[in-house]
C-alpha cells in the first residue's frame, strides 16, 4: 500500500496523469500529441489499475475518486486507441472505484437512511455493468472475463452488507454467489488451458479468497437450498489449491491462508448447525474486504492463542549477548496475551495463530491429499516445538551473531563506513557511536 502511493504520487508529480498539458507539469515549454500522446496515457492507465488494485485488495478506499484521463479513455468510442485488453481493464477498473466510492458514503450513513440508499445504489449500478459488458463484446479474452466478474462480485457482493432480509436482498446475494462462482470455472478452466494461476494479481488473489468465504456463508445458510451445493464446495476447495500452489515454504502467509479457509468452513457449518439464518456479516471496516476481515475475527474468537492450532512456537527474539535470558524473560508475551491484546489481519497472522483442523472437520469434497497441508501439525517437520530455541536461551549461533554485532557495546567504524570511503572528526565519531542526531 506505502508502494503503491508512492507511485501514485510520483506518476503525478511528472504530470502522467494529464499530459494533455504536460507543460505544467514541466520545465520544459512543450507538448505532446499524436502518438506520444497515446503511449503516455497508456502508462497512466496501467498505472491506475496498478495503484487501485492495491488499495481494494487491502480493503480501503480508492485513491482517486475520479480522473479526467481515465474518464476519457473510458468513453464507449475508445478516442485514445488504447489496445482493447487495456481498454477492458481500465473500463472495469474505473467501475470497481466509482461502486467503492458510493459504498464508502453509504457508510457513512445513518442504519436506515444506508439501507435505502445502498439497495437503490446497486440497483442503478447494475446498468452501468450491463454497459460494460456491452461494449466487451459476446466474446471476450481470458483477462477480460476476469476483469468482467471481478467487477461484477465487487459490485454484487455488497448486498450482503443490507442488514434488512428482503427479496431483492435474496436475490443480490444469490448473483453475487453465481458470479463468484463463475469467476472462480474461469480460473480453473484457465488454469487447465495453461494460464497458469501462480501469476496471478494480487487484487485477482484476495478475490478469490473473498469468493471461497462468500461460497462458505452462502453453503452455510438458508440460501443453499437455491443454489449448487457440490459444484460451489469443489472450488471452494480450488481455492484453498490455489493458495497451497502460491505457498513457497511452510507456514507462510499462502500456506496459513489455507489453513484459515479451512476453518471458515468449520465455524460457518457450527454456526449453521448451532441457528439457521440467512447469510449476514457483522463487520464493516474494510468496504469490500470485509467479507474476508469478518470471517478473521470469527476464527480469532475460536482458534487464536489456543494450543494445537497447527502453529509452531516462534523463536525468542534477537537479544543482546549480554543476558538473553533476563532481556527474554522481561519482553516476552504469552501467546493467549498477544492474541487478546493484538488484532490480527489474513495476510499478516504471527506463525503461531494460524493452524490446522482436525481431519474431521474438512471441507466437503476434500480428500486427503488435498488436505494434507493442514490435517495435523505432525505433517511438518520443521512446525515441531522441540526444534525451536528454548525460552532460556538464544541458539548459539543467534548468540554469536549478537556479540559480533554488539561486542562490548561500541559500534565497529569499518562497518559502517569501509576504510577510504569517508572520513570524520572524532567528535563526530563520538556522537555516531552514541547514536545521537545530528
């Protein structure tokens, strides 16, 4: 996110995102037209989309609510002649910013006054998509299509927020659910045609997470009995696949995520168990995603902090040489204290509070390879507690690295500046070791 506004503010300090009149943006007194012209504004498109992407895939707001380029080069007769992949994606993601937007100020409204204006809002914006999906054609490209449902699930998804059950409620929800569902064939068809899902965006990632928990309260509720039960728990199941397939290592943030899916579904099939009721969300802080930020906090009130939960113990931190037990004994925190103390997101969960189900507890559909990621901690090797440090002690090599950094507590000059490189006054020198300001 710091990345993307970064970028964001230097594609505009440059005047990327007017170079109609580039001049004012420059020293130079000159313009651009033509051909120049058209390539400039193709970066300032791929720009867009690259810094939006971001910020919805986080949850917040859009950075621009609207811009004069990008509205330009969303007219239905493309004056620009930007290529039609690039035209497709700009048009939806123009769209995806402006329901944000609006969702963002119905937010902000009283519980009554939102309802209405929510449910009104999304029905009007349903004409804006069927104009999308006018100008893409009866036939579009793989990435087009993405792009299309995306837009379509962002959009639809937002009935799930009306608190108030009604019909046109029902009806929003059971779309939302249907285009997920027809977002996440295209994925698996893609990935059979060679489209390989381990490039995929980082918005089309957190999509799909948020489709896996929307199918999840779905399945879990008095709607399943309008919609395809199997067919929606098998790519419920490709999902938690997708992610195993992003997983480089053990216990990172992917192969938590597929742990964490697992045990939505578990909580979402107790909850239905325990009192049937229609599909609802009970938190509202990060616009979209907060699909995916509600279920985190049901499975923090159920499995965080809690012993065998898959999670190894972490190791201690970095300590001075000098008395790692005493410093270890006065920072550390239990593991239950930070769960309670500390918030946690899906993407950035500490090692030890993400874990696995027991067997019994998986997904329908699931079989036993597929899930072997997370039907019991035994499954790896590097997650057993006895291969980690002990809370008395660093590892030795921890402890070296320590002393040869610290050693009697004056920083080494040659590691900070190589001989010949520079050159200071002792005075200087003094207050470098001492870390002080200048």
């Amino acid at each position: 996110m710091i990345l993307a506004g970064v970028l964001k503010a230097a594609a505009m300090h440059v005047g990327l995102h007017r170079p109609d009149i580039l001049r004012d943006y420059s020293r130079a007194p000159h313009s651009i037209t033509g051909e120049a012209l058209r390539e400039v504004i193709k970066v300032w498109c791929c720009t867009y989309i690259a810094i939006e992407s971001v910020a919805i895939a986080e949850g917040h707001q859009p950075f621009f609510a609207s811009d004069y380029m990008v509205e330009q080069a969303c007219v239905a007769s493309n004056p620009h002649m930007l290529p039609h992949r690039l035209y497709q994606a700009i048009s939806t993601q123009a769209f995806c910013n402006k329901v944000h937007f609006a969702m963002y100020d119905v937010s902000k409204m009283d519980h009554g006054e939102a309802q209405i204006s929510r449910a009104s809002l999304l029905k009007m914006m349903e004409y804006d998509l069927r104009e999308i999906e006018r100008r893409s054609g009866s036939v579009r490209t793989y990435h087009a299509e993405l792009d299309f449902y995306s837009a379509s699930f962002q959009l639809r998804a937002y009935w799930l927020f009306d608190g108030i059950e009604s019909p046109a409620r029902k009806e929003g929800i059971i779309k939302a659910f249907n285009t997920g569902v027809k977002y996440l064939e295209i994925l698996r068809l893609g990935e059979a045609e060679g489209h390989s899902i381990k490039y995929l965006s980082l918005l089309t990632l957190r999509v799909s997470s948020a489709m896996a928990i929307f199918i999840s309260k779905v399945l879990h509720s008095t709607y399943r009995e309008y919609v395809n039960i199997e067919v929606a728990t098998n790519l419920f199941n490709f999902v938690i696949s997708m992610y195993k397939q992003y997983s480089v290592e053990d216990n990172d943030t992917n192969g938590r995520t597929t742990k964490f899916l697992a045990q939505i579904w578990v909580i979402h099939a107790d909850l239905f168990n325990t009192h049937p009721q229609p599909p609802s969300i009970s938190l509202n802080s990060r616009l979209f995603f907060s699909i995916v930020h509600d279920s985190l906090w049901q499975w923090r009130d159920k499995y965080a902090g809690k012993a065998g939960n898959g999670a190894p113990n972490l190791p201690p931190p970095l300590v001075p040489s000098a008395s790692p037990s005493q410093d270890f004994e006065a920072t550390s925190v239990s593991r239950s204290e930070a769960a309670v103390g500390h918030p946690v997101t899906l993407f950035e969960m500490p090692g030890d509070r993400i874990g696995a189900i027991n067997s019994t507890q998986q997904p329908i559909g699931l079989s036993t390879i597929d899930n072997q990621q997370f039907t019991g901690p035994e499954h790896f090797p590097t997650c057993d507690p006895s291969v980690w440090p002990s809370n008395t002690g660093l590892p030795h090599d921890d402890a070296q690295h320590n002393g040869a950094l610290d050693g009697s507590g004056e920083l080494d000059y040659e590691m900070i500046f190589p001989e010949g490189v520079v050159s200071c006054s002792e005075d200087t020198w003094y207050r470098l070791t001492r870390q002080e300001r200048f």
